[in-house]
C-alpha cells in the first residue's frame, strides 16, 4: 500500500500516527524481523562500477555506482550500518527502488568495509560525518547532480543527519531531503539494548567483526594497536574505552557516546528529514525516539512503526520492503 504524506508550504507536526506497516506472518517478533532480512533477503541488484575517493587525510572510501538508462541529474546516496558494506541488502533494495524511478544510485563503503582495509590506523564511527560530506561534495562538483537524497541505516542514519545537522550551514543546496531508518538516536541508549541478555546474538557479531579488523591492524600498526586478549571482550563500552575513543579523540567510551550521538544535533536540522524507528527494535531504547525533537522542528518529521525490527521492514510477497518505498514516497512528495 503507498503511503504518501502530503506537505504544505508550512510543513506540519512530525508524522507520529499510527503507521500502516505490517511483517510478513511468521516473523512475528523485532528479532525475527532483524535476523531473517539480514541472512535470507536477495536484492537482484548489480552495481555498475567501482570508485576509489581518495581522502584528504591520506586515506580513501570506495563508492558503487549504479546509473540509470538516461542521464539524470538525481542522485540517491544510501549510507551501511555498522560493519555493513554497499552490497548489505538494505543498501541494494534502497538503491534499486530508487533506480528504478530514474534516480543514480551511490552505495558508498565507510573506511575499512568495502573489501580492503583502509590506509590509516583509524577507523570509522558514528561521530564523524566527514567523510559523507567528502562524497556528498564529490558527487555534485564531479558528476553535477542537481538532486540528491541521502539515505541511512542505523550508523549510517546517524552519519546521514550529522552531515546535515553538524554544520547546517554547510549542506549543499542540491541536497533536498534526508531519511534514516533504525537510527541510534543515542548511542548509550543503543550500547544499552545491545547489553540486555537476549541480544548477545548482536553483540558478539559485532564484536567478532570488529575483532578481525582489529587483529589485522595491529599486524600493520603495531605498537599503534595492539589486539592481545581482544576476545576477552564481551561489551561495547569494552571496545570502545579500548580502541574506538582512543583511536578517533575521545575521553573514554562514555565521553565518545555523549559527543558521537546524533539526537543532540537533529534540532539544528535544516532540510526535510524524516525518521522511521520500529518500536520492537531490538538494538533501541525510548530514549533512541526523538519524539520531544520533532514535535518542535518544522522541517524534521519521526515515525514510529510498532514492529520492524532493526533494518527489516519486509512485506510479504514483495520484492522492496516497506522502508524503501517509504523512503521513495517521501522523497518523491516534496518534489
């Protein structure tokens, strides 16, 4: 069923009525809804080529690129979640529905997670959008894009809003609206979900992954990183007083959740934006919702769907999943 939401000049309250989603039947739970989409879903979606950006730091993000049949001057640009990559199904599905309407299509790879591991001995992370607006200024002075939608997922939502909120005054004009599913509005808020017993199975997925980035670089920066005990490991505050606030500037890992979270930002939002946050998430709590936010901001609209899951949203029986033809009427309204 389209769900479109019409918008006057003055744009309205932010979108918090009941949403019409529905999971298929039998992933009848958040876990369900997160886990089967990530293992089982199949996106027919090839992108065209590959793109290596080089940083001005020294280091570099690969870019996937799919082009519609005609020249277009539209340009969608969806952004992984943690230790996600372009080829995630959710990246695909959003890029091929956007394809699909005429839009060109940018998978961009985060440091370190398009196959190769990046130059530097830093990562990437939630707290630090500079490299999205790198590609975003890329894109337009480059290829001339005069329309460009940026979509995100979890980390990536987080990294879609502080490029826009972060240095509003920054953003492009030919950037028209921005949209993130699943996002880690505060990052201790999600830390903690992911702590609670029945979401293990996440947590040490995420740490196994990281892990093996970790051991790697320590083969190349040693002294720099050192990975002796890592699996002696067990939580995100862990991890991040270990090796992500050290490595990118923070304190600890309770000063890099403060400073790297997105929600403080989200009132300096300029643009149409739009947030769907499923209740049943298993990686959010209450305080991931930005309800008291949007309820003030004129162009910043939160819709809260009571299941989802974290990254899922698939309708039986059909290709595209609710968020991606969510996120394309969204856009496509304030055309």
């Amino acid at each position: 069923m389209s769900y479109l939401i019409h918008l006057p000049t003055i744009y309205p309250m932010p979108i918090l009525s009941p949403s019409p989603y529905q999971p298929p039947l039998l992933q009848f739970n958040g876990h369900l809804q997160s886990i089967y989409p990530s293992i089982f879903r199949k996106v027919p979606f090839v992108y065209a080529r590959r793109e290596r950006l080089d940083l001005p730091d020294g280091d570099f993000v690969d870019l996937d690129w799919s082009v519609a049949k005609k020249s277009s001057n539209k340009l969608v640009i969806v952004t992984h979640g943690l230790e996600g990559d372009s080829t995630r199904h959710y990246v695909t599905g959003m890029a091929k529905i956007f394809s699909e309407k005429g839009y060109d299509a940018l998978g961009w790879n985060c440091r370190s997670c398009s196959g190769e591991m990046n130059r530097l001995v830093r990562f990437y992370h939630h707290g630090d959008a500079n490299d999205l607006r790198y590609v975003i200024e890329f894109a337009i002075n480059q290829y001339g894009y005069e329309e460009i939608v940026l979509v995100g997922f979890s980390m990536g939502g987080s990294l879609t809003f502080r490029a826009i909120a972060e240095y509003p005054e920054w953003v492009p004009t030919q950037v028209k609206s921005a949209i993130g599913f699943s996002v880690p509005c505060s990052l201790k808020g999600s830390v903690d979900a992911l702590s609670k017993k029945g979401n293990n199975i996440y947590l040490k997925r995420f740490l196994r992954k990281l892990g093996e980035k970790i051991k790697l670089k320590a083969q190349l920066f040693p002294g720099q990183i050192d990975a002796t005990d890592y699996d002696q490991i067990k939580t995100f505050i862990e991890f991040d007083n270990r090796y992500t606030a050290p490595l990118h500037g923070y304190e600890d890992a309770l000063d890099f959740y403060e400073k790297a979270s997105v929600g403080p930002l989200l009132h300096q939002i300029k643009i149409p934006s739009l947030i769907v946050q499923a209740v049943n998430d298993p990686f959010l709590l209450p305080n991931c919702m930005p309800i008291e936010t949007a309820e003030q901001h004129p162009t910043l609209f939160l819709e809260m769907t009571e299941k989802g899951g974290h990254c899922g949203f698939m309708v039986k029986g059909q290709l595209h999943t609710w968020a991606e033809k969510r996120a394309l009427s969204f856009a496509q309204t304030l055309r």
